[in-house]
C-alpha cells in the first residue's frame, strides 16, 4: 500500500486502486501501530478515484505532516570509508571508526517539517560549501509509540567539506533549508521490508547520467529497531517521527554537486524519489 501527500489531499493506493481521503490530517492517518490493517479497513470510507495522474502529477508534497526528520550515520561500512577520509586532515578520522564499531550509534537531528520537500522539488547546496553530494537513504516512519510501521526513500544532502574541516559542523553540514528530501511515497505493509531490499541513485547533468550506484539494505550494520529504541530512549515524538538509517553510497572525492542537477533515487517497492538542484 502507498500513501502519497497530494496538493488535493491524501491519496491512497492499494492493489492498483486509489482511494482519496480529503478531510483526514496526515498525522491523525499515519499515526497509528497496525497501521496496514487499520488502513485497510478504513478505505471503504474513501473517495474512489479513476484517474489518479491528475493527483501525482507535478510536485507531491512530502509524505508527512508535523513529524521531524533525524538520521543515523556510519550504517554503512562504506560510510565509515567516505567520512573517515574527508575528516583525515582535520584529525577526526577515527571518530567514525569508533562509532561504526561502538554499542551507541550516531542519531542526529536532521530537520523540522518545514524544511523537508517532497518528490520532483527542489534541494540546495549551502553557498559556503564546496563538496556537497546526496545521500540516498531508506527511511523509516516510526509511530508514536516507537513502532516502525512505514518505509520511503530519504535524500540526505550533505556538505561534505565543511562536515570534512571538523566533525563538530555535522549539524551545519546537514540541516539547513533545502537539506532534506523524503518520497515519492509512504510504503506501508503488513511485513517488513526484504533484507535484500535495494536501493540505488542516479545523478543527471544535461540529461546524462554523471554518477550511479546501488546497494542494500542488508549492508546496514545494524538492526532497524536498534536504531529505533536509540533514538526513543530520551525523546519523544508525539506524531511520530521519520529516521533516514544512513546510506551506503557515496560519490568518489573528486564528484560535487552543481546546480540543475537531478537525482534520482530508487527502490522497489517504494519507487523514485526525483529532486533538482536548485
């Protein structure tokens, strides 16, 4: 089942029908544990649509309503490699070492609501950055109650040279305005996603594909719901609350973003979540 957050509304697809809920918020929807069952049931109150392009056509809004965005860091044994390289010079280095191997995983705050945009809109690269690159990521949406009940793709743009001058920029690195990107779609169902779930990018420059890869999500280190019960420990999330679980792809040193850039990140069964460069 996916759930997109339309300009008319909440449009729900579920075996190749959409239903439309017009007068639901977001938050009061997706909030809820068992929420596949409780959705399933709950799609004879829906509007039928028939013709469901006139809703996902042009830019959707991003799948959540009142709920932050955090992220995980160094999931990846790939993300140690890129982080303890660029922060080498600035001797943090093995900073990112030591937290891949340590019982405590990285968790930081990456946005509000507000700066969060959805499929086929914009992303930035901060103006005093000049090393930036995306980072795709599965992204989870976890419920109130510190159940994860919904998957979509996350695009954690980062600065990587100020991030590189010293681990302490990680929050200026990560969070500014334009910085994140949740989509196309929330993926919700009655069975986790597969360990062997992939996920993959594609940067265009000019229409030509500039950089590609691909992963999955059984290289993440640790276990979803470590992630999950770290970051409830002392926190709560009264609508829930997204987590990007980190990527395991990163562009080689020599690759920056430049503005007009699409990136396009994929995985079955979510979809592609696409954003310019602005």
């Amino acid at each position: 089942m996916k759930i997109y957050n339309t300009h008319s509304g909440i449009l729900i697809e579920d075996q190749g029908k959409f239903f439309l809920n017009k007068t639901q918020p977001w938050d009061q929807l997706i909030n809820q544990d068992n929420l596949y069952h409780q959705l399933t049931e709950q799609l004879s109150q829906y509007e039928k649509v028939e013709n469901p392009e006139a809703y996902l056509e042009g830019t959707l809004l991003p799948p959540l309503g009142t709920q932050e965005l955090w992220g995980a860091g160094v999931t990846y044994y790939r993300s140690r490699d890129a982080r303890m390289e660029e922060s080498k010079d600035a001797g943090g280095g093995d900073f990112y070492d030591r937290v891949y191997d340590a019982d405590r995983p990285e968790l930081f705050f990456k946005a509000p609501h507000y700066r969060i945009v959805g499929n086929r809109d914009q992303v930035r690269i901060r103006k005093d950055s000049s090393w930036d690159v995306p980072e795709p990521e599965m992204t989870l949406f976890i419920t109130s109650s510190g159940k994860i009940q919904g998957y979509t793709l996350g695009n954690d743009m980062s600065s990587r040279s100020i991030e590189g001058e010293n681990p302490l920029y990680l929050p200026q690195a990560k969070s500014y305005t334009g910085s994140s990107a949740i989509g196309p779609c929330l993926y919700v169902s009655d069975q986790p996603l597969a360990q062997d779930t992939g996920i993959s990018i594609e940067i265009l420059r000019d229409g030509k594909v500039v950089f590609e890869d691909s992963t999955s999500i059984d290289q993440i280190k640790r276990e979803l719901t470590e992630l999950v019960a770290y970051l409830f420990r002392e926190c709560d999330f009264p609508q829930g609350v997204y987590l990007m679980t980190g990527t395991g792809i990163i562009p080689s040193n020599d690759f920056t973003l430049q503005s007009g850039d699409e990136i396009r990140i994929s995985s079955e069964p979510i979809g592609t979540l696409i954003n310019f460069v602005a």
